[in-house]
C-alpha cells in the first residue's frame, strides 16, 4: 500500500500541506493527486482539515501515516544506498539519467514521442510510394 503512495507522502515529508501543493511538487495530474489523496483517507494515512481561505484543505499524517512514512524512508535509504552502488559499478550517473530523462518527458511525453515516430514512418513511406510512381 505505501508504495503507490510514495509521491505523495514525500511531498508531504517536504512539506506540502494542499492538493495544489503536492501537485507542483509531484509533476502529476490535480486529479490524479485527490484520487490518491482519497484513497489514503479511506486507508487512515491522512486526514484532511479545512483552511479558513476557499475550499482548500490542509493535509496531515495521521499516526498511522506517520508509522508508514517512518518504514518508507527506511526503504528509500535502502534504495538510494543501491543506486549508488549501482553508479560506482557502472561508472555512470544512473540518478542524473533518470532525472534528464524525467524531464525530457515533461517537454513531450512517450505517447506523443510514439506517435510522432510513427506518423513520420507512414509519411516516409507515403513518399517513397509517391517518389516511385512518379
């Protein structure tokens, strides 16, 4: 359960109180966030307190998200402690790759880059055919 929850529990260890606020820090979708959110009410990870100023919540851990923050640190020192293994074995900066990477796909996304590819095949192709008949 936690891991699914991992951006957004991080974004809160950094301290985002709001929606909004966790949606500029994670990179994704508004609606992607307050479905997350949702469900880490219902799981009793957060709690969600009203601000005086609009519609706006301010979002806490709860004891219980606190407890599951605590053990995913533990897990992501772990994971952060491989990846640098990993870069001193391979000689390559993998955390730098995967962070141009990421914003790489923040300028045009996969399934954009996909179709872009593929239209620009079919054109080629169309051409050729044109080009030969010609």
């Amino acid at each position: 359960m936690g891991l699914r929850y991992t951006p957004v529990l991080r974004a809160i260890q950094a301290g985002a109180k709001t929606v909004t606020e966790i949606t500029a820090r994670t990179h994704l979708t508004q609606g992607a966030i307050s479905q997350t959110v949702g469900h880490m009410e219902n799981d009793g990870v957060i709690s969600r307190h009203r601000v005086k100023v609009g519609r706006k919540s301010s979002i806490r851990l709860t004891p219980h998200g606190a407890e599951l923050l605590a053990r995913l640190n533990q897990h992501w020192s772990a994971t952060f402690a491989v990846i640098e293994e990993l870069e001193q074995e391979i000689g390559h900066p993998l955390r730098r790759a995967l962070q141009d990477t990421a914003k790489a796909l923040e300028r045009q996304g996969f399934s954009q880059r996909l179709t872009h590819t593929k239209l620009g095949k079919k054109q080629g192709l169309l051409g050729a055919l044109l080009s030969s008949a010609a």
